[in-house]
C-alpha cells in the first residue's frame, strides 16, 4: 500500500475514534443558551434533549443546567433525564403527540426526574408522556400542567410514578391500558392529582399495581354528569384491570371510585384500604360482575354524601 494512501486510512480511523469520543458520553448536558452542534459537555452544552440525546451512552444521563423551556422529545434507548431541584426545566409542546414519548427497545429502562411538563396550547390535544414500548419507565419528581392526559401507559411493562403532581388534564391524568401482548404494570406514590375531564386514574386493557399515599379531586366534566377519580373498566373478552388503593384521598369529584364488567372481560377489581372517598356525587359504582373490595377501614362518608351503585365485599383485616 502507498505511504500517502496509508497515512490517510490512518487519519480516518484516528478522526472516526476521536468523533466518537466527542459525540457519546456517559453524560450529557443542556441549557437555555446551549447549542445541538456542541458536544453537550458541561462547557458546551447542548440546546435540546433530542440533540444531547444522540450524544449520550445507553444508559447514560442527561442534566439540565438551568431554568428554561425546552422542546419535545421521543426517547428510544435507555437513559434518565434530570432537572436538579434548584430548577425549572420546563418541556413545552403545541402540536407535538407529546411532550415525551418512551419508544425505547424491551430491556430498556428510562427514568425522568426534577422536570416539569406544560402544554403551549389550551385546549391541548397531546399527552404530557406517552409510554409506548419499554421496559420500565420511572417519573419522580414530575409536574405535568395543562395536556389533554398527563401520562399514557399503552406499553406492556412497568411504570412508576412517585411525587410528581397533575393538574388541569382536559380528559385523563393517568391512564394504563394495554390491550394486547401483555400487562401493564404500575406503581403509584405521593401523587397529586387535581383536575381532570375525564378520569383520574384510568386502568383498561390488562392492568395491574397499585396507588398509594396519593390526592385526586376534582374529576369531573363542565357539566358535573362524569367523571371517576379512580376508574377500572374491562370491556372486551380477557381484559382484566385489579388495583389497590392504599393511605389515598379521592374527593369532590363525580364518581369517586368506578368498576365495571362488560362484554366477556374476565374482571375489574378496586380493593381499598385505609382511604377517604367524600364529596362525591356518586360514592362509588359497581356494575357487571366487577369487584369494589374494602378491608373496612375506609371512611366512605355518611349515606348522604353522594349516592352509590352495587355492592362492597368486605374482606377481613390481615
């Protein structure tokens, strides 16, 4: 081979080693006044995730150095984006699907934490998060303000989402449903949930975990005639949805807790304990086969606040 022409191979190889190592890193950063064509180092900052995105190692983490908005992103691989506590990193979105969609491969765990989520637009026609495909996907810390649902679970997986808080959602704050190929499991922790059109924990398709330790009021519809803080609804043939509900308040909201059997789904089972249902228009409603189960330290209110539908199954304490 030529001396030039085995030099120039050499150089390619070295640029190419060198790139690499500019452009992956266990690592990243973004910033207000960062720009995509740096390296996303604490330095030289990154201006969106998406572009600091391309440049962190699976696995890795992407941190915000300060208070601003920044622009939508889809996740597609492992790694944690993170808003220290000192600040306001805000995602704000107008027409996107949503402000974050999860659309990473089936090993792939991704957590967000310390950000805040807003719409750019009222009414809102997107999600605050879209959890498509995953492994697991951990929110901690997360307001989310303003969308049209707050967090979707439509992934066979696991979702937790731990003292964050969701307000003024046009239709559902969370929703887990997986309809095929799979369950959709979830942990709920110190949320805050306070109003929605439409339902405040809404659990379809094949569900199954619980929530704890958490507030949801104000579920309701412009008209007050809908509207379920918790809502557990199988409605076609294998469907089965079965939370627990544990140290939670669910108040002043048209149905406080909702569970339904229609259509050949197997069941739909509430089982509460050590929880406050009040100032409901409609306590409680059991229809169809599906399961309200109490451990009977719950305080339902008087017979005069709010009316109720089915039957409770006491179940001892233990």
């Amino acid at each position: 081979m030529p001396m030039s022409v085995l030099r120039t191979s050499v150089a390619l190889v070295l640029a190419g080693i060198v790139c690499g190592a500019v452009h992956a890193a266990p690592r990243t950063f973004v910033a207000s006044t960062g720009n995509d064509v740096n390296a996303c180092s604490l330095t030289a900052p990154c201006r969106t995730f998406t572009g600091a995105l391309s440049k962190t190692d699976p696995g890795g983490e992407i941190v915000a150095l300060d208070s601003g908005d920044f622009s939508p992103v889809t996740i597609g691989k492992a790694v944690s984006i993170i808003g220290p506590a000192s600040l306001d990193a805000r995602i704000k979105t107008n027409i996107e699907a949503a402000a974050i969609i999860v659309q990473a491969g089936a090993s792939d765990v991704v957590s967000l934490r310390g950000i805040s989520l807003t719409s750019g637009s009222s009414p809102s026609t997107a999600y605050g998060i879209w959890f498509k495909t995953g492994m697991a996907l951990h929110i901690d810390g997360v307001a989310i303000n303003d969308f049209s649902s707050g967090v979707v679970q439509t992934a066979s997986g696991f979702m937790a989402i731990r003292n964050s808080r969701i307000h003024n959602t046009l239709f559902d704050a969370i929703t887990v449903s997986v309809l095929s190929g799979g369950t959709g499991a979830f942990a709920i922790d110190r949320v805050n949930i306070e109003g929605a059109g439409y339902k405040g924990l809404r659990l379809g398709g094949i569900a199954n975990g619980y929530i704890r330790d958490s507030h949801i009021s104000f579920v309701r519809d412009a008209a007050n005639t809908q509207g379920s803080g918790i809502d557990a609804t199988a409605n076609s043939p294998g469907q089965h949805v079965d939370v627990a509900v544990d140290r939670c308040e669910i108040v002043s909201s048209y149905y406080g807790l909702l569970a339904a059997v229609s259509n050949g789904a197997t069941a739909a089972n509430i089982r509460l304990s050590n929880s406050t249902v009040l100032d409901n228009t409609v306590r409680y409603s059991v229809t169809g086969g599906a399961s309200l189960i109490s451990l009977q330290n719950n305080n339902l209110g008087a017979a005069d606040d709010g009316t109720t539908a089915g039957s409770i199954t006491a179940a001892g304490k233990f």
